[in-house]
C-alpha cells in the first residue's frame, strides 16, 4: 500500500461514479500520506458531495485543503495550478468572488497549461457562467485537454446538457 496507490484506485473508482468506493480509498491515501496534498484533499472533498451521507464533510475538507493551498501559494504565490486548485474549492463552498479571484491571478501566471484552462471552465460553471465556462472548456479541448475527463467530471453534468456542449466537444471525437 501506497499513498499513490491509493489515489490512482480512488481516482479510477470516482470515474466509475463509485463515489464512496473512492472516499473510502482517499481517506486510506490520506491516513499514509507523506506529503501536504491539497489535491487529495480536494478530491475526498469531492467524493464526499457525491455521497449523501458524507456530503456534509465535504466543506471542512475543501477548507483544509484550502489552508493546504495557501501554505503552498505562500511559498510559490505564482503556481498556477495551487491558484486553480484553490479557486476551484472556494467555488465549491459557494465563494464565487474569490473563487474568480483565484482564477484571474491563475491564468495570469500561466495562460498555456491545459490544466488551468480546464479549471477555469469548471469554476465557471459552478459560478453559474455558462457562456464562459464554455469558452474555457473549448481552449483547454484545444490545448490539449482529455475528451474523456471533460465526459466524466460530475462538475460539469450540467453545461454536457447544453446543445452547445456537442459543437465544441465534436471535433475532438475520433
């Protein structure tokens, strides 16, 4: 058993919507971690809202993992994924001001990395900005990002609904 092991299962169980599957794997990830993960904590964030009886866990673990972020941004204040990764928790606790914030200062450090893109669509969604979030997920298709995440990510079940979600996705299907 290893931490990593433990979050590349978590990681397939939560795209198999197998939502506790993969909060009980985290919190196994967690129990052994050596480091200071603000990413394994946002993902059992994560499993927890999908788990009704977990669901109310989820906003302590998004603000650890936030406090996480801010020791990591501390040190590195121009990491645009620890801005996105923050961003996108903030989000998810209703916070959309600093959540764009976040976001801003994110893209600003680093406007070519496909992960950032893709953040700032999820962030967007959840902020209720559809037109833009649909802007930002067709960028981060372009840049390079997986089709199949973009298919899986439960934050964006609603925008895949959109008709417009088919024109941007299309060119990327094979």
């Amino acid at each position: 058993p290893s931490s990593g092991a433990y979050v590349g299962l978590a990681a397939v169980y939560f795209m198999q919507r197998r939502y506790r599957e993969a909060a009980a794997t985290n919190e196994e990830a967690l129990k052994i971690s050596t480091g200071n993960s603000y990413t394994l904590l946002g993902n059992l964030g994560d499993c927890y809202r999908y788990v009704p009886e977990l669901a109310s866990k989820a906003p302590e673990i998004y603000r650890r993992a936030i406090a996480m972020t801010d020791r990591f941004i501390a040190n590195n204040p121009k990491d645009a994924r620890a801005l996105g990764h923050r961003a996108m928790f903030y989000a998810k606790l209703g916070n959309i001001p600093q959540a764009l914030s976040d976001m801003a200062a994110g893209r600003a450090a680093d406007t070519k990395d496909v992960s950032v893109m893709y953040i700032w669509a999820v962030v967007q969604e959840l902020a209720h900005h559809r037109d833009e979030a649909l802007a930002r997920l067709k960028e981060a298709l372009q840049g390079g990002y997986s089709i199949e995440s973009v298919r899986q990510d439960p934050d964006l079940s609603d925008l895949r609904r959109d008709p417009r979600f088919t024109g941007i996705i299309a060119p990327f299907l094979s």
